[in-house]
C-alpha cells in the first residue's frame, strides 16, 4: 500500500487550465509577431517591387501634330499627359504644380522643364524620355530646372532622412510623457507636453536641415510651423489611442495596446508609402493615396510644399494634418470625459458607505 497521498482532482484541473493558457497566450504572440514580420515585408517590398511611374502628370507642348502626336505615344498607366499651347504655359504649371514637368517641342530641339524638388525620381524619368525623344530627332534636349534642391543638397538626401525623424518625434513623446504623467490625472499635462514638444522639435529639425546641411529652402517660420504640424498630428493621437484604452480599463503594459496600433500603422504603413524620397508618383495609385493620407506622407508633402515650392501645394497635406490633429483632441477628450465620470462615480461610492460607530 503506498504512503503517497492521490493527487486532489481540483488541483490538477487547475494545473492544466493553467497550461492551456500559457500555450494559448503563446500561440497567440508567436502569430500576432508573424503577421507583423509579414505585414511590415509587404509594406516595405511591395510598393519598391511595383514602384515606377504610375499615372505621372507630365506636359508637352509645341507645333500642334507633334504635341498630339507624342500626347498619344505616352497616353497609358505611366505618364499622364496635357497639351499645353505654349511652352510658357508649360513652365507655369510646372511652377503652379499642375504637372511634375514637361516637355517643350521646337524645330531646333527639345527643352525639358524639370521640378527635382517635387518628383526626383520621376524627374529622372522624365529625363530619360526626352533624351530618347531628342535622339529619334537627332538632336539633345535643354533642361530647365524650375524646382531644384539646394546646392548644398542637390540630390535632396537630407530632405529624404526626415522620415523617420517625424515618427519618432510623434511616437517618443507621447511614450514618455505617459510614463511621467500616467493616469486621468496627467491627461491634461500629456496633452500640453505634447504640443509644447511638437513646437519645439519642429523648430529644431526644420534649423537642422535648413542652415545645418542645407537641405531645405524657402521660409524657415512656415517651414517649422508645418514640421511642428505633423508630428502634433502623430502624438496627440497615439496619446489619445492610449488614453481611450485606459479609460476602457486596459491597465499596466495592455495599456499601451493604443501605442501600439498607432505605432504598427505610422511605421509599417505610413514611413514607405510616405513618399519621401520618391515623391508619391512613384508609388502605385492606392498605395500612394493610403500613404499621402497618413501623417508621415502628408508631412513630407507639406514640407516639400513650404520648402521648395513657396506654399504652393500646402493646402491638402496641412488641412488633412489638421483633421489627425482634430482626431487626436476629440480621443483625449473623451478619454478625459470618462475618466472624470469614473472619479465622480467612485467619489459617490465612497460616500454612500456607512461609517462604523
């Protein structure tokens, strides 16, 4: 007869009931880490595998049988072309951004109308096909550069590294200013810290890159003022995402589940369809909506607009800015509203408790 005692039946349903659980957490982390190594590959090499001129509005103009003539050639899912009557009105609406560039026709020879600043890579295809235009005429073409970057930048390199600054000057703060101030009670402090925050920083880049390496021109005022935009834009609404989880009662590291998603979009999603670098020609047509609708890609095209182009262009990027802005006040108040209502609520309850005698 043995001594050992029998395993009591509820412990060991409690033992494997704990098992279960792990795995399931388990499997749960290992798949939710996969669909987000997979997710970031898609968003990272699909748009570089299928990027190329998509749709690219372009201009031609000259002697009317050849404007049409070449208006047909290009006619496709490439270029998007407009016949202009002169190459003066060509020139224009390079200037006005009605077009990426263009193409001027004339007996003696092709003149190219170029905006680097706007479209480099499409520039450089835009290039490419005067040059095969101007050889089947046996002759060269005339670059014009309307829009250029700075001499101390002229391939745009800096201008194109601000990517990732504007996320991390989105994403940083709000993480830390929620680890400093937690709480319904540093709500409010989040919110001022952050703002305080998007001013400074924005004025610190746009300095960086306008008279540190010389990448961007144009007014520095209005130039810091759009940077500032954009990453208010990205941290007022990671902080409200976080707040509006932790009023929902999502504590300790769950938390941090609204950092997180807005984490997983800006840099999955909005750093490689920003467009930064290429300009948002070169990215198949939805990928280049989804990204221009994103912080990071409305940010490059605000900056682009105010450092290169005058403002001229700046209104769609800054009024859609504004609306994430917007989007991240209307969660913190609403966070701030619940969070008020669950003080009153305890409050209450702390008072209708009878005191002992």
């Amino acid at each position: 007869m043995s001594d050992h005692p029998a395993p009591h039946p509820s412990s060991t349903t409690d033992a494997e009931a704990s098992q279960s659980g792990v795995t399931r957490k388990l499997v749960a982390v290992l798949l939710g880490l996969t669909a987000v190594v997979t997710l970031m590959l898609c968003a990272f090499a699909l748009p570089s595998v299928n990027g190329g001129p998509h749709k690219v509005p372009i201009g031609v103009s000259g002697p009317q049988a050849a404007a049409r003539s070449l208006e047909k050639t290009l006619g496709g899912d490439e270029w998007d072309v407009t016949a202009y009557d002169s190459a003066e009105a060509l020139a224009s609406a390079v200037e006005d951004r009605e077009i990426t560039g263009g193409l001027a026709l004339a007996p003696e020879g092709i003149d190219v109308y170029t905006a680097t600043a706007g479209a480099p890579v499409a520039t450089g295809a835009l290039t490419a096909l005067a040059n095969s235009v101007a050889a089947e005429q046996q002759t060269k073409p005339t670059v014009h550069e309307l829009a250029p970057f700075p001499v101390d930048d002229p391939r745009g390199a800096g201008f194109s590294s601000a990517a990732l600054p504007l996320i991390f000057g989105g994403m940083i703060p709000a993480v830390l200013l929620t680890r400093l101030f937690p709480g319904h009670a540093g709500l409010r402090t989040r919110l001022a810290g952050a703002a305080l925050f998007s001013l400074l920083a924005g004025a610190a880049v746009t300095a960086v890159l306008q008279w540190g390496t010389g990448s961007l021109a144009g007014d520095y005022g209005i130039t810091a003022l759009g940077l500032s935009l954009g990453m208010a834009a990205l941290s007022l609404t990671f902080l409200g995402l976080e707040a509006l989880a932790g009023m929902a009662g999502m504590a300790g590291m769950a938390g941090m589940a609204g950092f997180g998603i807005g984490a997983a979009v800006m840099m999955l999603l909005g750093n490689p369809l920003s467009g930064l670098g290429t300009g948002p020609y070169w990215l198949p047509g939805g990928w280049a909506a989804v990204g221009q609708f994103l912080p990071p890609g409305a940010s490059g095209s605000l900056l682009r607009a105010n450092a290169f182009f005058d403002g001229t262009g700046a209104g769609t990027p800054a009024l859609n800015l504004t609306a994430w802005v917007a989007l991240g006040l209307a969660l913190i108040l609403i966070a701030d509203r619940r969070g008020a209502k669950v003080l009153r609520t305890g409050a209450t309850s702390a008072k209708s408790v009878p005191t002992a005698a």
